[in-house]
C-alpha cells in the first residue's frame, strides 16, 4: 500500500508525521534517537508551512518598516511603551510558565493533536526547566525596570540622534529598500549554505548501534575537517556581505552628511549614492572588507569549536576542570568577536571617509572611539535599546502571525497537503525570519547613526568645517563633553 512520505536530509524517506504519527515514529526509532525523531518531525511541520512563513516574512517586513516610522516622530515614547509591554510580556510568560510547570510537554502536544514524544532531556527535567524559565521572564522585567529608571537621560539624549538617523534614512529612499534587499539576499546565501552543509553533514556513516548507544552519525577526521572548512568559508562569504552592506549604508550616509543644507534646510541628494557604494566596495576596497570579514569569520569558527568541545565534555562525564578551560576560552573569544566586529564597523566608515586600507583605518578607527568615547557610549546605548526591542517587537509579530495561522483552516486539517502537526516548530521558524529581517532593520540606523558621528568626529579631529552637521549630533557630542 502506498503511504504519504517525508524526504529528509536528502537522504532518508520516512512515513510522514503528520498522516501517519505511528508508523514514522516506528520507522525513525529504528535509525535514530529521541532527539533527532523529534527534529525530524518538526522539519515536517516546517515544511508543510511555507506558504505562512513566506507570509511571515512580509509581515516582518512591514513591521520593520512600521518601527522606523515610529522612531522617526517619536523614538522616546515609543521606547518607553515597548519597555512597558515587554514588561508585561514577561511578567505574563512567567506566570504561565509557572502556573504550568511539569504539564507543559502534554499541553503542547495536545494542541498539536499527535502523540509526538519531547527528547527525554526535556521531559525528564521539566518541571525544573518551566519553573527556571519563568524565573528568567520575572527577572528579565525587573532588569526592564531598572533599565528604564536608571538610563532615562541616556534615552533622552540618544534618542533625538536616533530621529535625525531616521530622518537621514528616510530622506534617501534608497536606504528603505536596502533592508529587504539584505534580509532577502542574505537569507537566500544563508539558506543554500545550510542545505550544502546538511548534505555534507548527512554524508557520514551511520553507527548500527551494536555499541549500546542509539543509532547516530559517525564523522571520519577527514569529514570533521571538511565540515571545518566549509563553516569557515560559510561564515567568511555571510560576514563579506555583512561587511559590504555596512561600507554601502556609510557611503550613502557620508555623502547625506557632506551634502550641505539648501535655503529650506535641506538636503538634495544623489539616487545613485548606494549604487557607487555597491561599485566602490566591491571594486576598489574588496580586500580590505575581506581581511575585515575573515578576522570575525575565523573567531566564530573558534567559537563553534569551543562550544562543540564543551557539549562533547558535558556529554562525556563533564569534567570540571576542562569545563572552567572552555568556559574561559570561549568567553575570551567571544569579548575577541564583539570588539573585531565593532573596530570593524567604524573601520569600514573610515575606509568610505579616506580610502585607506583595511589596517590604517582600524588604528584610525580605535583613535576616534577614543576621542568620541563619550559620544559614542550614548548613542550606542540608546541604538542598542531600540535595535534590541525592535527585534523584540518584530520577531513576536512574526512568530504570533505564524502560530495563529498555522493552527486552523488548512494548515490544521490533516487531510491537506499543508497539515501542520506540530506549529510550534513553523513558529520558531518565523522568529528566526522575524530576527533576521529586524536585525536587517535595525542595523540601517545603527550604521546611520554611527556614521554620522564618525563623520563628525572627524571633521573636529581634522579642524574642518561642521556646517553640514545636524543640529542634534552637535548637542550630543559637546553634551557628553560637559
């Protein structure tokens, strides 16, 4: 008899989770263990889905498009009412959490009406696990409190640059399209470079378990080093494009900035600023956005080592002395990352402002975060707060969009093509989607603003005139002087 079936992995063909729940939970014990059942049944849901998270992403899209027009006529009260609602949100998911602590496994699997089995090392401690979650949730609000209290005139001061960053973005049309332009391209690369490592990954032997460990994928050392290489090269091509979307955002800014105001205090500026950018970066700087992306490509590669080794030792016993060791190192790394990528950043702005190679504009770069310290700790806090509760706000919007979809009408019958199982799995789905087209977004204006310091920090340091300089990124600077 012919049954509906799930291609995985490319390489395994399994009854489908949906139709059949009993027979693909058989089938996929006989090759698998609990946890990789249970990741296979999701990719299912995931991809009955598509329609919903392909209309996620334009839900995204839109409320992304939605909070830069809020920042830009009202960026303190909007980050006041985002504080409140996240206040409220976690304190609401606090109390469900503990309110359902030790049911929530069976809760779920009710509403995905299958009898789906969590991986032990969920249900085993669930309980524990529910209650430290809602724990997090009330701890997150009270850290929302003291935020808000504490840093009301950081929010104040930074959120009128964030304004005159918006006004830059929207004054240059251009600038609204690159975030779908990255979040579409981006996640295009990101998607092909996952299925490349997938095929590489599930090209490794599987173990017949004779050894009394469940069913698994055993790697070669010669496999463990081709999946090293192809992560670093993954994460060398996806931090280029990062890097080359960073040098055409400041190339459109810095010229907004050097364009002086008219007799209505305005500014004309070019259509093409961001296509000479594109040309510019790839062109005459290519090398220098590549050392800069290869530097962070090879800290994440150490990071996911790291982190790898640390999963194997806890699996293995946990040794705790080995574990301190990787603790620290990985810590070490990722301060290492956070700090390349930030020198990076303004590297790239300087690179725009003087076309320097890579290594005189990152000394030039240090030389000016130190001079506009100050400056910089201010508008950095206040960008972080809204790029950090902006993400927030579109990665719910998405993921609510996803679940409430997919959980009636078609998505719900079993009968159909597009049955959902398990939408719990679409919607982390979503809110990765959600997350990566808000951090596309959030990171216009970051860079806007940025640059827009970084130009005149500049001009001070070089005694050039500032008459091109908004208004508001002057009080900031000579503020965090005073």
């Amino acid at each position: 008899a012919s049954y509906k079936t799930t291609i995985v992995l490319n390489r395994f063909c399994l009854p489908d989770p949906g139709a059949y729940p009993e027979l693909s939970e058989a089938v996929s014990k006989q090759k698998l263990d609990d946890a990789e059942t249970f990741a296979i049944e999701s990719l299912s849901s995931v991809a009955s889905a598509w329609p919903v998270l392909l209309g996620s992403f334009f839900v995204s899209v839109m409320l992304g498009y939605l909070f830069l027009v809020l920042l830009r006529h009202c960026a303190e009260p909007l980050i006041y009412v985002t504080m409140l609602g996240c206040i409220v949100g976690f304190g609401i998911l606090g109390i469900y959490l503990l309110a359902n602590a030790g049911t929530l496994s069976q809760q779920l699997s009710e509403s995905m009406k299958t009898d789906v089995e969590f991986p032990k090392a969920l249900t085993e401690h669930e309980e524990a696990i529910t209650k430290g979650a809602g724990l997090v949730s009330f701890a997150l609000a009270g850290v929302t409190v003291c935020f808000a209290c504490c840093f009301h005139h950081s929010i104040a001061v930074g959120s009128a640059c964030v304004e005159v960053a918006c006004d830059t973005i929207f004054e240059m049309p251009s600038l609204l399209l690159l975030p779908v332009i990255k979040a579409f391209f981006k996640g295009f690369v990101s998607l092909v470079l996952l299925l490349g490592f997938v095929d590489l990954y599930s090209t490794s032997r599987i173990s017949d378990g004779t050894d009394g460990t469940a069913p698994h994928l055993e790697h070669s050392n010669e496999q463990r080093a081709e999946l090293l290489f192809y992560m670093l090269m993954s994460f060398w091509i996806l931090c280029f494009i990062n890097a080359l979307y960073q040098f055409i955002v400041a190339y459109g800014v810095a010229e907004y900035y050097y364009t002086p105001y008219d007799h209505d205090h305005e500014k004309d500026v070019g259509c093409c600023a961001l296509w000479d950018g594109l040309y510019y970066g790839l062109v005459s700087h290519g090398g220098s956005l590549a050392l800069g992306s290869l530097l962070i490509a090879i800290l994440q590669v150490f990071q996911k080592v790291i982190q790898h080794a640390k999963k194997t030792n806890d699996e293995t016993g946990g040794n705790k002395v080995v574990d301190c060791l990787l603790c620290a190192c990985l810590c070490c790394v990722s301060c290492c990352k956070d700090m390349v990528e930030y020198i990076d950043k303004n590297a790239y702005i300087d690179i725009v402002i003087t076309s320097n190679n890579f290594c005189e504009a990152a000394q030039d770069a240090v030389a000016m975060i130190v001079e506009l310290g100050g400056a910089m700790a201010v508008l950095n806090g206040a960008t972080f707060v809204f790029t950090f509760f902006g993400t927030i706000f579109i990665m719910l919007g998405a993921g609510a969009f996803t679940y409430i979809v997919s959980s009636q009408g078609t998505f719900a019958d079993q009968t159909s093509e597009f049955d959902v199982s398990n939408p719990i799995a679409p919607t982390l789905v979503a809110c990765m989607i959600g997350m990566l087209v808000a951090l596309s977004f959030m990171h216009v204006f970051d860079m806007t603003s940025d640059t827009l310091l970084y130009c005149y920090g500049y001009d001070m340091h070089h005694g050039r005139p500032t008459s091109t300089a908004p208004t508001a990124l002057k009080e900031l600077v000579h503020g965090s002087d005073n």
